[in-house]
C-alpha cells in the first residue's frame, strides 16, 4: 500500500501557522472519512437487516411448507405427490434457513462490529481530543496575553511567578495535548483503511461460506484473494503497532527535551546564544497597531522574512503578507511605556515605521541582527555569514535603546549623493534594481527581442520633442503635461458609458499575436514572474477611465492623462482565471519602428485591480459594443444620406428631361406655324369654319413668334 500521510509531532511546540494549515487538512479529511463512514455504516445496516429479514422470511416459508398436509383443501388435499415435493422443498428450504441465520450471525460479528467500533470509539475519541485541544489553545494564548502585559514599572515578583507559570503549565497543556492530538490523527490514517476493508472482507467470507457447497471453483479463487487482503490487513495492523510505537517514543523524548523551552523568560546565555549571523528567521511578534491619535493595540502574528521583505501571517491563512520592505531599512530597539523587548523598523525613505514585541530579549537581539543583515543585502551573497560577522558591530550598537530616534534615522538614511546614482541606475521598470538583476536574464522568461516594461512611461517624454518642434514652428505655446488640445475630453464628457476604476499598471510586453485567447493569462505569467526574480514590488496606481470611445489612465494626483487607448484598438480583454484582481488587454497598433514597414504591432497590457477584474472586462466589452452599434448607426445613416443626394440627383434629371422635351414641342409647334400657307377664300358657311380655326391658328402663331423672340 502506498505511504501513510503524518503529522509532524516534533513541530508541536513551535505551533506555527504551517502546522496549523497542515492540521487542518487532517481534520477535513477527518471530517470526510466520518462522513463517508456514516454512509457506509447505514448501507451495511441495511444489508445486515436485509439479512435477518431473509432469514425469517425463509424460516418462515419452511413452516408453511411443513403444514401443507395438515391444509383441508376442498380439492386436491389428498395429492400425496404434491404433498411429499413440499416435504422435501420444506427440508432444503429449512437447511438454508439455518444457513441464512448463520450469515446472519457472521454479519454482525465480521461487518457490524468493526465498523461500529470505528464510529463509536474511534472518530468520538478524535473530536474529543480536538476539543480539548482547542481549550488548551485558547488558555495557552491568554495566558501568553497575560505576560506579555507584564510592565517592569508596574509588577511584582508574586504577580510575575504566577503569570509566569501560568503559562508554563498552560504551555505544557498545550503542548502534550497536540502531541496526542497529532498521534491520534496519524493513527486514523491507518485505522481507516482497516475499518473500510475489514467489514468488507467478514462480508465477503460470509457470503463463500454460504455459497460454498454451489461454487468451488468460484470459491477457490475468492479465498484467495481474501487471502491477499488478510495479509495486508494484517500487514497493516503491524505497521500500525509499530508506528504507535515510534510516536509514543518521540512524544516521551520530547516531553523530557522541551521542558525548558515551556519556560518564556530569557533562557542561560551559556547554553543558548544569541545568534547574530542570521539571514531568515520566523516567529510570533507582537505588532503595534495605531487605533487613534494617541491610543494603540497590539496584535500577536506569525512574522518571517522571505529575500528583502518583512511578511506576516495570521492563523487560518495559507499564505502571507507584506509587512515592509527591509532594503536599506533601519532598525533599532525602542523602550516602550507598556512593553518589553520591543524594537522599530524604519524603511529606507522614512514614510513607514513598524513596532514590533518579541518574547525575550535574546529573540529581541537576534530579530534586530536578522534585519540589519538582510538591511545590507548579506542574503544575497554567497557567502552570508562572512559578511554578516562584518556588520555584527553595527547590530550591537542597534539593540541599545536610543533616547532619540531622530538621530538613528539620519544616520541610517542615504545620502543625497548615493541617492541620486540611485535614482541614475533605476531604469524604466520603476524600482530600485538588485544586484542579482544584472545577473539573472530575461531570456527564459520572454523572448529575446521582447522587452517587458514594468512602469508607464509618460507621454511628455515621448512626444515632448515633437510637440516643442512643432509648437516652435506654429508659435504655440507648448503643454508641459503633454495633454493635446483637441475635444477628447469633451468627447469622453459626452459619452454614454463613463465608469471609472483604480488599478495598478503591472506591465506590458508586445506580443505575437493578438487573437489567441491564452496571450494574456500566458502574457501574465511571463510579467509576474520577472517581477518575482528582480525583486519589483513598486506599481504604479492610476485611474482607468472607460468610455465609448477610448480608455484613459488618468494621473490621480495631478488628474493628467498618462496613456490613451482607442476602444477600437482593443482586441479583446480578459481576467485572471483563479485570481478576479489581474486583467489584461491586447492593443492592436499599428507599427512604429520606423523602418518603413507597414506590420501592425500587438502589445499586452496587464494591471491589478480592487478585486474589479471581471468587472472592468465587462465595461470595456460594453464600450466596444456601444462603439461598434455607434459606427454601424453613423454607416447606416451617410448611406441614407447617400440614397436620398441619389433620389435628388435623378428628380433633377427628370425634371430637366421634362423641360427640355417641353421645349422642344414648343419649338416643333412654333414651326409648323410659321411654315403653314394663307388659306383661300370661300363662301360664307365655309369663312365661318375656317375663320375659327384659322384664328386659333394664328393666335397661336403669334405666341409662338412672342416666344421664340422672348427665347432668343
């Protein structure tokens, strides 16, 4: 079988939060397995119930069986042959209920009875243990709550002995029971295998034995296997024994090693020096947390170093969080009013100070120690504590409590000299580089031709040139923040969507292609995991304005826009899959290489937000959606403009058509006039007719003439 998951029971007294996450996996599965055995106890119940219910069903169809004869039947009750068949189907019937009632019996001492001992005695006795456990745990912190108030202005030595060994024993309490605890939870880990195969295995050998007469060869091979699974049963039950064992031993090793250590005071410094060489260290501090202008609270939290970083923990988390940066920091011991042991960080531009407690002044020293190394940037050299002895002398002189603070800082601080090369070496990625950084490479990471930026660099160095040439050439006053004057801003004003967000500019990086739908989670990995290896913590926090037309990161302090990204541009935009604070965007540009080639360029970028990532993808979906129906609405409407200039066009036409064929029958008309001969004369009758027609005839002729002079 495959190797049984333990707890560490040598870890018990440190109690750290890793201890603590792993424990509570073993109490979810604690959890499941009473659960599933909950499930698997009802349904072999029911299988067990089943089977006495079989079994005095068959008992019972015996005896009607054996009265058959004793029947007065009105026909038929004399059929002797009839009568001595249920004789015998009466006898076998008989024997098998014997049978069944010897399943029955080997039911319930082979399946029952393992499972329902692991239910009732074993999982009760584990949540018992976990609640005396989590008693001993709450005594044990208020009574290290209790000594840590401890004043050396305001107690006594009665006062003291008694908090004193209040926590001893509380401690002590602590400690045996978790170490129980912890043997308890690792022998669950085999006792549940052997309860599940167990009830299985008595099952199954009371159901060959019961079938065994009608399947030999069936038989046979089931007992074989049975076989199998009793030798690792037994297998089991051995390495079990001797793995209690083991435990019982380490847990009395450590009962007599770690008497000493239940003890909070500052232990022999002849058998327990301070330590001044290290470069990591971890454990319990108290923090001081500001709660007004004068009044504050103290906080107990798991502290350890990762690289250059202070980090905390509290219980319950799995992972934990930055408390300060610790390159170039100072740090010195402090006499506090209300504690002891107490020691101040400050970071290296003087903007945040933390207040920590540790339990004993050698904790204290070694703390301080711990910090002025990792200060210096020992960690990062080869050889560590050959260096870190160089600066010991430094750390005795900063676990001195100092009456001004002022004076520590100054002389911690660097200078504006050191300052300014400082600030000539950082480059565009916007945090001070390590040493290691012109070690390691960017080549596993990204490809060789692709630079990852790690800040927004401002328009004003970009295009400032180009404004100030083209500003002295038109004799315009040039804008110093680099905004433009156009309506943009008036567009953006007058836009339907118009939401607003705060992220952090992770970075950005040009891509290969824009319609893959894995660049960006791919684009991501890439950005988090350079700022993983060059040590960058700094973002930089803008505003993200969404509107129909375009995307703004706007400056929140000087309200200036740093970068403008049109909607049309944006290809597509997508969050983080576990993490809902990353999103990222690809921006179709075209190219700018200058080298005349006309290749679009597809650049990723990727921010953080207040936990807003799905959100802000939502807007800018909606604004390209509200861009797209905007340009269809426009396309649509020239076009309507276009037919109706069309319709226009050719009413013109026919009308001009219309006139020109007018005109021209008036010219056919005023010809034929003209050219018609003087009409003879006739007698009356005949003058009347023609007198008519000749007069119309020559009206009309004369304003035919009128118009063709008019026309002329």
């Amino acid at each position: 079988m495959p190797g049984i998951e333990k707890l560490p029971i040598e870890e018990t007294l440190e109690d750290s939060p890793q201890t603590r996450s792993l424990l509570g996996v073993f109490e979810e599965d604690t959890a499941a397995i009473s659960n599933y055995c909950t499930q698997l106890f009802q349904a072999m119940q029911r299988i067990y119930d089943a089977q006495n219910e079989l079994s005095a069903a068959t008992h019972l169809t015996s005896r009607l069986l054996k009265e058959y004869n004793k029947q007065r039947f009105p026909l038929g009750g004399d059929d002797e042959v009839m009568s001595s068949t249920l004789q015998q189907f009466a006898k076998v019937i008989d024997e098998l209920s014997s049978c069944h009632a010897v399943l029955s019996t080997q039911l319930a001492d082979a399946m029952m009875f393992p499972i329902t001992q692991f239910k009732e005695r074993d999982l009760k006795e584990i949540l018992t243990l976990k609640e005396v456990f989590q008693l001993s745990s709450n005594d044990h912190d208020t009574a290290i709550n209790r000594y840590s108030r401890l004043s050396k202005r305001r107690d006594n030595d009665k006062v003291r002995a008694d908090v004193v060994e209040d926590v001893y024993t509380s401690r002590k309490k602590q400690h045996q029971t978790m170490m129980h605890y912890f043997c308890s939870l690792n022998t669950l880990q085999y006792k549940k295998k052997m309860a599940l195969l167990e009830p299985l295995l008595g099952y199954m050998q009371a159901q060959i034995s019961f079938f065994k007469l009608g399947s030999e060869n069936l038989t046979q091979q089931w007992e074989d296997f049975l076989g199998t699974i009793g030798t690792s049963v037994q297998n089991v039950r051995r390495e079990m024994e001797e793995e209690v064992r083991q435990m019982q031993e380490t847990i009395q090793q450590l009962e007599r090693s770690c008497d000493p250590l239940y003890i909070p005071c500052d232990p022999d410094p002849a058998q327990s020096p301070v330590c001044r060489n290290l470069t990591r260290k971890q454990g319990y501090l108290y923090i001081r947390n500001r709660t007004g202008l004068v009044s504050s609270s103290w906080e107990r939290q798991y502290f350890f170093t990762q690289g250059g970083n202070l980090m905390h923990q509290a219980r319950g988390e799995v992972a934990g969080g930055l408390v300060t940066d610790l390159d170039n920091c100072s740090v010195m011991a402090v006499d506090c009013d209300d504690r002891r042991f107490c020691f101040q960080v400050t970071s290296f531009d003087g903007k945040k100070v933390v207040t920590l407690q540790a339990e004993s002044r050698k904790d204290c020293e070694e703390w301080i120690s711990t910090i002025n190394n990792i200060s210096k940037r020992i960690y990062l050299s080869e050889n560590a504590e050959e260096l870190a002895a160089r600066v010991n002398q430094s750390a005795l002189e900063a676990v001195t409590p100092s009456p001004s603070f002022q004076q520590r800082h100054e002389s911690m601080r660097p200078s504006s000299k050191g300052r300014a090369g400082r600030a000539s070496s950082i480059s565009s990625v916007g945090s001070e580089p390590s040493p290691a950084y012109s070690v390691l490479s960017l080549d596993a990471l990204v490809a060789p031709e692709t630079p990852i930026q790690f800040d927004i660099i401002s328009p004003v160095s970009e295009e400032n040139s180009g404004q100030s040439k083209a500003a002295a050439q038109s004799g315009r006053r040039s804008n110093p923040f680099g905004e433009s004057g156009d309506s943009t801003s008036e567009d953006s004003e007058d836009s339907i969507l118009h939401q607003l967000f705060i992220v952090r500019f992770l970075g950005s990086m040009e891509v290969k292609t824009a319609e893959s739908s894995d660049v960006i989670s791919e684009t991501m990995r890439q950005i988090l995991a350079a700022r993983a290896i060059h040590n960058i913590f700094r973002m930089t926090e803008s505003h993200l304005l969404v509107t129909c037309d375009c995307l703004k990161l706007i400056d929140p302090q000087t309200q200036v826009t740093r970068l403008r990204f049109p909607v049309s541009s944006v290809v597509q935009c997508s969050p983080h899959q576990d993490n809902k604070r990353l999103f990222g965007f690809v921006l179709q540009s075209p190219g700018g290489r200058g080298d005349g080639r006309g290749d679009s360029r597809a650049i990723c970028y990727i921010f953080e937000s207040n936990n807003d990532g799905e959100k802000i993808c939502d807007s800018i979906g909606l604004a390209k959606q509200i861009a797209f129906h905007s340009e269809m609405d426009r396309k649509a409407v020239e076009k309507k403009k276009e037919q109706d200039k069309a319709k226009e066009k050719q009413q013109e036409e026919l009308s001009k058509q219309k006139q020109i064929e007018k005109d021209l029958e008036e010219q056919s008309r005023l010809i034929a006039a003209s050219s018609r001969p003087a009409n003879p004369p006739a007698s009356e009758g005949q003058f009347l007719v023609l007198s008519n027609s000749q007069s119309e005839d020559s009206d009309a002729g004369e304003e035919g003439k009128k118009k063709g002079e008019s026309e002329a």
